[in-house]
C-alpha cells in the first residue's frame, strides 16, 4: 500500500455521496506498500478501505479482482469484501482514478515473523487455493517470467549504481532461472503477493488475507516459493528452515504437495526472489516525487536470490 494520488477534502465528499456508507469520521493515508493508492476510512458505519489504483494495475482487469475476493470470501476464505455503491457498482473513479471501497478486516500484520505464524499461513494459502479452483475467470500474470527480461532492460543501465556487477549477476540468474521454469505443474489462482503485511492475525490466530491486486492464474506452487521468499528470511539475511517447515507443513496439510511441486521449488524460489528484486529495483530507481510512500530496498532479494540459486536438495528448505 502507498498513496500516489491526493484526495481532497471535497473531492472525498463527493465520492462518498455515491455509497450509504453514514457520515466521514475520519480519513488518513497509508504509506506502507509501493503499489496503489490506499487510505483508511472510517465513517459512522464503521471502518473501510479506500483504493485508487495504480502503476501496475490494468483497469480492465479490476472486475476479476473484486470479482475473485467475492467468490473467496463466498467460499471461507476471510479477505476484503468490495463495497457496492448505491448503483450496486463497486468499482467508480476517483480523482482520474479507478477506485473501490472495500470492508475493513480487523487485526495486525506481524512486523517480526515467527515461526508460529508460518504453519497458519501455509494453511490458508492452501486454503486460498482450494476455494479459487470454482471461479471460472482466469487472468494471466502479467509479471510472470515473460515479464522479467523487459523489466531488467529498464533497469540494466542504472542497476550497478544500486551496487556494482548487479546487472551482469541479474543477466547470469535471468538465464538460468528462465532456462529451468517448470511449465507442467498444477496451476490455479494464486495471490502472487502474500507478504507478512497481507496476512493479519488476532489474538494469536490468522484474522485474513488482504491487497489481492497482483492475483493471477499460474502454478500453485509458484505462490508457495514467493511466501518462502516473504517469510522466512531472518532479520540477519538468513534462512530460516524452521519457518519454511512450519510453512511447507501447514500447507500440505490442507493440500500435499505433488513430487513434481516439491522438486521444483528451488528454481521457483529463485524465480520468485528475481521478480520481488526487479520490482523493487526498478520502484528503487523510478520512485514517483512527492509520493507518499516507502521504496523497499532491493538488494534485501539479491541475498535471497543467491541463497536459492546455491540449493542442491529440496530438504534445504525443510521438507
């Protein structure tokens, strides 16, 4: 989440006018993020969140989102609700934006991830992607592997000022990781993003998933890989393999892993530790002035990329 975008005083007034949401109490940005605009809205209703959408979000492919966090929430998955206005359209325009309101979900992202939280998120992903085989829409990633090379040709002649002999090292694992990606694994709508501050827990339990906005139909496992990446990577840099039994564990406690899965992993992970790099990098060298948001640093995936890229046996990652 990150705010790009002002919204004025008036211009909120008279956006609010379209829903029977009660009266403003109050209305603030929130900076974490890099992606959309989002901001915190409570009115005398209750709590909602605010999205203009942004950068890499095609407007077109708004309708499968919402339309993806209706059919999960319809099916046991807790994860934000679109708030229909008094048309019964959820998704309007907002200061040139495309924009939706969403129900707010109570709970705390965990800022230092433990190994208690990994086995309940491995379960609710798998979960996630149980609950998303009935809907029938698909969208492809739009940054999956193809997407990879033109991203790094927009960084490579600025990459060795983030840190030197980087862009030759993108250029070595690009080749590798693309030359090795499985295409035959089970696939399904997968969340692409699920970081710690997309998960939020509550007294002790896992309270919902939330930002479904880089969704997409691709291989299962894939989503899997990012979450290692996301998760269990200690504060030092290193890998933890606690978290990523507890993660893998609770998983496939809800939905096993195939063998072909479970050999694939370390070319997903590594694929999965490229794509956070190229983002970030390129969010790193492109950050918009003025933004009201907070660049992650890059190079925190280049330790990670490495690491993967030195797996020889899958037990590494505690299987």
């Amino acid at each position: 989440m990150a705010v790009y975008t002002d919204v004025s005083d008036e211009a909120l007034a008279a956006f609010l006018t379209e829903y029977d949401l009660g009266g403003l109490v109050a209305f603030r940005g929130i900076a974490e993020g890099v992606e959309n605009s989002n901001f915190s809205l409570r009115t005398t209703r209750g709590d909602y969140i605010l999205t203009l959408y942004e950068r890499r979000v095609d407007p077109a492919d708004l309708p499968w989102f919402l339309g993806l966090m209706r059919h999960l929430a319809a099916h046991g998955i807790t994860c934000p609700l679109p708030v229909p206005g008094l048309d019964g359209q959820a998704l309007r325009v907002l200061c040139g934006r495309a924009a939706a309101v969403t129900s707010f979900l109570p709970g705390i992202w965990p800022r230092r991830v433990r190994q208690a939280h990994c086995a309940p998120l491995g379960a609710a992903l798998a979960r996630m992607h149980l609950a998303g085989a009935g809907y029938a829409p698909v969208r492809a990633n739009a940054l999956g592997p193809q997407a990879w090379p033109p991203l790094l040709d927009r960084c490579r002649d600025r990459a060795d000022t983030v840190q030197p002999g980087l862009a030759q090292e993108l250029d070595d694992a690009a080749r590798t990781v693309l030359g090795a990606w499985p295409g035959d694994l089970p696939a399904g709508h997968i969340h692409a993003d699920l970081f710690p501050d997309n998960v939020f827990f509550l007294d002790g339990r896992l309270s919902g998933l939330i930002d479904f906005y880089f969704a997409c139909t691709d291989t299962l496992a894939y989503d899997v890989a990012i979450c290692l990446n996301a998760w269990c990577f200690g504060p030092d840099g290193s890998f933890d393999a606690g978290r990523a039994r507890a993660l893998l564990g609770g998983y496939a406690s809800i939905r096993p892993l195939t063998g072909a899965e479970r050999a694939a992993l370390p070319v997903l992970a590594q694929g999965a530790a490229l794509r956070f790099l190229l983002t970030r990098l390129f969010d790193w060298l492109h950050t918009q002035q003025g933004a009201l948001v907070t660049p992650k640093d890059p190079i925190e995936y280049l330790h990670r990329l490495r690491f993967h890229r030195g797996v020889e046996d899958v037990r590494q990652y505690g299987l």
